[in-house]
C-alpha cells in the first residue's frame, strides 16, 4: 500500500490519523513528555504591597500573599507539537512560605484532547520594593496641606479635619493609578491635613483636581532639600484652603433649611429648599448670617410616630434614641412610614428633595474572609 492510508502506527498498529514521529497522536501523549514544570518556582514579592520583582524591575501585582496565575503561567512549557486549551492551578500546603501547586493541564495534540497533571513548589521570597523602602524611610519630594479658609469656616477644628479627609480621600479614590501610587502617607496636624508624596508632578495634578473640584485657593511654594550631583534639590509644598461652604452642604436660612448646590464665581450660592424643592441664590452676606446646619453626615432615613395629642411626628435619634420634633414642613402619614430627615441639635428637618450635590458615592470596601486553618486549597484557571 502507498499514501497516507498505508502510513500505521508503530505502537498500536492504527491507520488513518497523521502520525507524529511514527506514532498515531493517542500512543504519542502517551509515550513523551508533553509540558515541562520546574520543580521549584520563586516568587520574589514585596510583603506590604505584593509588587513582584521580575528580573531587574518591579511590577505592581495586588494583594501580598496572593498567589497569581502570572506567578505561575510563564514558568509552565509546553512542547510542540502539543497546544494548551486551559490550565488550573490547585494550591496546598501549609506552609504559607512554600505553596504546593499543582496544575491541570487541558492539551490538544494531533486533534487528540488529553489532560496532563504537573507538580511543582513556590517559594516565596520577601522583599521589600522600593517604593515601600521610600515610604518607610519618610521619603518624600512634595506634599499637600489641607487647610480651612483664612478666617471664615463654619467648623470647628475636629469637625473640619474629619471633614476634609473624607473628601480627599473620596477624591483620591477616582484619582488614577498612576498618581495614587505615589502617595506616601498622611499626617493628622493641629490646624488640618498633611499629605506626603514621592513624586511632585503626582502630588501637583493631584492638589490642581482638588482645588477644582471644591472650588478652593491654591498655592505653590518650594524648598531647598539639599544638592544631588551639583544640583540643588527642592521640596514642593500645595497649599489647598477649602472654602468655609460647598456644594452639598446645609444651611438654615429664613425658617428654611436649604442645601448648596453650587457657588457662582460672584460669590453667590445657588441653593435648594430640601422641603420644597425651589431653588434661589444667596449673596455672600444672607449666607454669612445664615446658620450652618452640616453636610450630609447630617442626613439619615427616620421612621415616623404619630402619638395622639402630640400636634405633629415625631421621630428618635439613631443614637441617643431620644424622641425629636420636626421642623418647617411636617411630613404626613402618607409619606412615610420612613422619611428622611436632617438632624439639627434636638430637632430634624424633613428632606424630602435633598440632593446630595457635590458628592460623589463612596466604593464599598469588602473585607477578605479570615483565611481557614489547616490544608487550604485555592484555584488559578487560565486560557487562551
């Protein structure tokens, strides 16, 4: 016989499939090697922000500890003329500094689909990168200082500095990656915030968004640090006073309580009746006599009583579970059973077309489940 039909495999004697190196492709995975492991991997990571060392350089990777299918992918060969479909990692061991893994690995070869297993071990090297050397050294080359406006702010010293880094950090979160990597640390002082970072073109783009974004002042200055290679070398300091009032937050004026909803380059301030849902500007001056109330950490949802003879609803503080009157517009039954409401002092507003403007909503943060005690197994799946 001639062709390819007279072609048969040496092993099993089978025709009528290309063979590989004498062999039909089921006898051929059979008899060779179709991936190559090292016994042995390391993983050189960084232990406070799980940068991995590649080579000479570092590159970001998430959490410290967590091991990643980049880890282990790169080091998995797979020989020709077989081609990998998927891989799962399986992960063991109880020691936290040498993982066992093991991989399944989903091939095709001559049309044939096999799965192969390869073991293999993780050492974990740890390494501090040197962004985290930096941090934990105090290097810095700029930071931004939060601070109120000179001689005109509404909250007191406590009120204003938690205040001011809910919204920075707000702030920071929608920032990019690239500018939040180069955050240091931040200082809690007398009179505000100090935030350190180890780049001065970060902390500047950083300090600019801000200032836009709650309409503050800004100010720029430098100073001597010492010389490097003949050169002097400077520190930049971004001084951000934010404004006394800004979008968002609450004042009681003429009997009403109203919310900002945004300040005019003239000074005045557009604002909203949380009761009503009118609006109207206010010059400086009514806003300086007017009484500051809060921002939104004033604002809850309350369920109603209407107790008999009372003359109106009433609700209980969330905290003190004291009972609070209403004030300005009373909410009816048909509104409720929940409302929300304003605190103010020993009383509350009905809000119902409060806006929250100016605010933008927080991410959720979810905490990680406490790891589990003994042989813990984990899954890595990766493909094409």
């Amino acid at each position: 016989m001639e062709g390819e039909d007279a072609a048969f495999c040496v092993i099993c004697g089978g025709t009528g499939t290309p063979l590989i190196e004498g062999l039909c492709p089921a006898c051929y995975a059979e008899r060779t090697a179709l991936v190559r492991l090292p016994p042995t991997i390391t993983v050189v990571a960084c232990p406070t922000c799980g940068a991995r060392q590649v080579r000479n350089h570092w590159e970001p990777a998430g959490s410290p500890g967590l091991l990643r299918r980049e880890d282990l992918d790169p080091h998995l060969e797979v020989l020709p003329p077989a081609q990998m479909e998927r891989v799962d990692w399986e992960e063991g061991g109880e020691n936290p500094m040498v993982r066992e893994l093991t991989g399944t690995i989903r091939l095709r070869v001559g049309g044939l689909s096999r799965e192969v297993r390869a073991v293999t071990e993780v050492r974990w090297v740890h390494r501090s990168c040197p962004t985290c050397s930096r941090r934990g050294g105090k290097f810095y080359t700029a930071h931004i200082q939060l601070r109120p406006e000179e001689g005109r702010t509404r909250r007191s010293a406590a009120e204003f500095k938690a205040w001011s880094l809910r919204l920075w950090r707000e702030y920071f979160r929608e920032a990019p990656a690239s500018l939040r990597e180069s955050l240091a640390w931040e200082e809690e002082l007398k009179e505000g915030w100090d935030i350190y970072f180890m780049d001065t073109a970060a902390a500047r783009a950083l300090a600019r968004g801000f200032q836009l974004r709650l309409g503050a002042s800004h100010k720029e200055s430098a100073s001597l640090w010492g010389v490097r290679d003949g050169r002097e070398v400077y520190r930049a300091t971004f001084l951000v006073r934010l404004p006394s009032l800004v979008p968002g937050d609450l004042l009681a004026w003429d009997e009403r309580l109203w919310e900002i909803r945004a300040r005019e380059a003239d000074g005045h301030l557009v604002v909203l009746d949380v009761q009503s849902g009118g609006t109207r500007r206010l010059s400086s001056r009514e806003a300086l006599h007017a009484r500051f109330v809060g921002d939104r950490e004033r604002v809850n949802m309350a369920p109603m009583d209407f107790p008999p003879g009372a003359g109106g609803p009433r609700t209980r503080h969330p905290e003190s579970g004291e009972w609070a009157s209403f004030r300005g517009r009373l909410p009816k039954p048909a509104d409720g059973p929940t409302v929300r409401v304003v605190w103010d002092g020993g009383s509350v507003w009905w809000a119902p077309h409060y806006e929250g403007v100016g605010h933008r909503r927080a991410g959720t943060v979810r905490a990680d489940a406490p790891g589990r005690t003994g042989r813990p197994r984990r899954r890595h799946a990766s493909g094409p």
